[in-house]
C-alpha cells in the first residue's frame, strides 16, 4: 500500500530537515555564553543571531537539496533522508523559490544585526550565504571537492561562535576562538558521518568527500580527531588558565561519543542514519554544557 503524499506544510518541513537545526543553534548558544561571560549579553541581538543562523542552515538545506538534485548526487536508493527534488514532492523551481525567500529572510534579520553592531555583520553574513550555495552549487561546488570540513569549521564553528559573540559584547572575546573551534569540530563530526554513510553514493556520482578520496576509515579516524579535539579544548584552557575551571562540564558529554564512534565504525547505510542524529544531540549537549561552564565561570 502507497503512503499518501505529505501536504504542502509537510513537504516545506521536511525540505527544510529541522534535525539538521541543532547545528545552527548549538554555535550561537555557545556565543551568547561567551558574551555573558565578559558582561556583554545582549537579549535581542542574541536572539537575532539564532533566527539567522537557522533561516541560513534551512536556505544551505534548500540548496544541497536542489544542487545535489541536478548534478546526480541523490539517486534512487539514496540512504540518507528523504529529498524533496528528488521525491518528486516539490519542483528544481519552487526550492530555488524556497531558498530565495529564506536567505531573503536572513538579509532582513541581517539588517537589525548590521544596525546593531555595523558592517562587519555584512560581510559575516553574505559570505555565509554564498559558502551556503557553493557548498553543492556553482562552478566548483565545496561539498563536491573535499572542502565541506574547512566550510563548516568556518561557518559553523567560527563565524557563528565569533559572529553572535561580537553582535553582543561588540568585539570577539578571546574566548569566542577556541569556543568556535570546538563547536566547529563537532559540527565537522556531523558531516563526516554524513560523508562516511554515503561513500559509495558518492563515489559514484563524482562527489569527492575525504572519506571518497582516502577511504572509509579515514572517515572514521577524522570523526574521532574532531570529537576528541572538542573535549580537549577545555581541558587545554583551564590547564592553561586562560578558562575556569567549570568549563570540564563539558566533559560530561563524553560517554555520549563513545558509542557513536563505534557505530561508525561497525554500521552501514542506512543504519548511519540513528548515528547522525546521535552526533547532533552530541553537539547540542556538548555546547549547553560549555556554554554552562562559562556562564559559571564568568571571567577567568
């Protein structure tokens, strides 16, 4: 028996993969704590900062549906979830619509950011917004050419930790760069799992990811350098003193890293899928407890 195709909201909410969503918040989060932690959180600015990272992550989303769509990336089969092009469920045109009228969107929050905090906010966000479309887009598509790691420690990790912590103090803190990077190399893990799940897919459509050009266990031995350099982080600044000592909360979302990495390790396909929702809600919890750790902390 057929199931019958979703209606129109379900078929925008399922274009816009909202499991995908933590990855935009957990950086900002991470942001307005460092913000707090120097005197300068900022309510409406702060919530700002998440309402543009998540109408850029659902336009990045739009995107990756419609490019992958047309250059042969989502063929029938595909492991991953459901795409909305390739589904039939919507045409090429009306996501380009969709994603039009999403990074339309982000420009507008954009502006109040801008007003807020001036045009360092203009350059954050238009490039965000083009790396968005040359991830799968364009001439020399990002995802396609082994660069979709350095795309998301950028974007996901600095740019948006950085970026939220200087529309609220009005400068980046110190502590907004090494917050980014591991926020960043968290983000990265979602990727390479992604990555790891869809080789073969990949390999066959000319998509050149890490783990095609190096192979699988490349994959995973990345997988484990990132999520170990995010847990290392806070143990290196409060050795160091540059962080307190309550920033070692965020060890306590180490036992959920462990099973994941075996999973990626053992599993296949499909089974991959439960593995990328695991290394989101790592992320998520990652960085409310670091974000935690400074709040608690204040200045070290």
């Amino acid at each position: 028996m057929t199931e019958p195709a979703p209606g129109p909201i379900s078929t925008w909410v399922l274009a816009a993969r909202p499991k995908t969503l933590p990855a935009a918040v957990a950086p900002v989060l991470v942001g307005t704590a460092v913000a707090y932690s120097v005197g300068g959180f900022r309510a409406g600015p702060a919530i700002a900062a998440a309402i543009g990272a998540l109408l850029l992550q659902v336009g990045s989303n739009l995107a990756n549906d419609v490019y992958d769509f047309e250059r042969g990336a989502d063929r029938e089969g595909r492991t991953g979830p459901m795409r909305v092009t390739q589904a039939g469920l919507l045409t090429p045109g009306q996501v380009r619509t969709g994603m039009a009228v999403v990074f339309g969107a982000s420009i507008l929050v954009g502006l109040y950011l801008t007003a807020v905090a001036g045009w360092p906010v203009v350059v954050i966000g238009l490039s965000a917004i083009v790396a968005a479309i040359a991830y799968t887009g364009g001439p020399y598509p990002l995802g396609y050419n082994g660069l979709g790691e350095l795309f998301v420690l950028l974007f996901f990790g600095f740019a948006a930790v950085c970026g939220t912590a200087f529309v609220q103090a009005g400068y980046v803190p110190g502590q907004a760069w090494p917050a980014g990077f591991a926020a960043g190399c968290l983000t990265t893990a979602i990727l390479v799992v992604n990555n790891v799940r869809d080789i073969e897919q990949d390999r066959m459509s000319g998509k050149r990811t890490l783990p095609v050009r190096f192979g699988r266990e490349w994959g995973v031995a990345e997988f484990v350098a990132l999520t170990a350099l995010a847990f290392l982080v806070p143990v290196a600044l409060v050795v160091t003193g540059r962080g307190p000592r309550t920033l070692l909360l965020a060890l306590a979302a180490a036992p959920l890293a462990v099973p994941l990495v075996r999973s990626l390790r053992d599993k296949r396909g499909p089974a991959l899928n439960r593995t990328l929702a695991g290394t989101a809600r790592l992320l998520l919890v990652w960085s409310a407890l670091y974000s935690t750790g400074l709040v608690l902390g204040g200045k070290p």
